[in-house]
C-alpha cells in the first residue's frame, strides 16, 4: 500500500485518522526521496522496534513478513522488520507518526530518506516514559467508528 509521506493514516481503515501521520510506505510505481542517513538513526530506529514492556512501538503486528517489493528481499537482519508497523509520538505535537517496520530496511538497502520531523521524533523519544502504540492505535480507531 502506497501513501505519500506526512499524509493522514488510513491503512485498512474506512476513514483517515488525522492525528497520525504517514511514513515511509512506499512503493516501486512512486519515486521516493532519497539521502544517506544521519549517522545512529537505523541503530535509534532498531531500538524503538525492540523495545518492549513499558515502550512499545509496534501495532498490528501480522504472522508472516511482508517482503520487500523493491528488491524481493523477505528475510531480515533486525527481528519485527516486515512483521508490524512503527509507531513514534511526535514529541512537537500531540500526533503520531506511522511507519511500516520495513522502514528501517528502505532506509538501510534503498537509501530512502523519511522527513525531517520523523528523524527528530525518533532522535528525541523517550522509550523510558510509557507508550504503548496498540493502544494508541484501538483508542483512535474506536474513537472514530460511528455508534453502533
Ligand atoms: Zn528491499
């Protein structure tokens, strides 16, 4: 699924939620931006995946892994790459940012470069302060969903 950088998440959703903000999926019909990484944000990137317990970044975790349709690769280095999204609270707003965990493997193999507001997000989160990006995500979707 292809979505520009920075718009509105709606993965698998019948309706777009404004608060969280697309990132790095991509597609090979899309040109996407390309840069050499600043130095430690894979190795950041990485850590915020892992984390677990108090901190937990990934949401909607899936049993299989989805493989790269840039180069076909469908084994990881990193464990959780390909198998859940990433999910960043944006330490300038209340919003989020919503990335594939295949992010990493663009930024490290494709030379994909993700917007200047999500480098800092990821540079300045704090994984010792409670986050838990599953709920983040049901409490938004259920927010949304009409009345039964
Ligand atoms: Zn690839």
């Amino acid at each position: 699924m292809y979505y520009d950088d920075l718009t509105s998440y709606e993965y698998y959703l019948p309706f777009k939620l404004p608060d969280v903000l697309n990132v790095g999926w991509l597609a090979t019909d899309h040109a996407f931006a390309k840069a050499d990484a600043p130095a430690g944000l894979l190795d950041r990137l990485q850590q915020i995946l892992r984390a677990e317990g108090n901190f937990s970044a990934r949401v909607n975790p899936i049993r299989g892994i989805h493989p790269c349709h840039h180069c076909g690769a469908r084994q990881f280095q990193h464990p959780h790459i390909g198998s859940c999204e990433i999910w960043i609270p944006s330490q300038k707003a209340e919003n989020y940012f919503a990335a594939p965990s295949l992010i990493i493997h663009y930024i490290e193999e494709h030379n994909y470069i993700p917007p200047q507001n999500f480098i800092d997000a990821v540079f300045q989160v704090d994984t010792t302060v409670h986050f838990d990006g599953q709920t983040v995500y049901d409490n938004l979707v259920q927010a949304r969903m009409p009345a039964a």
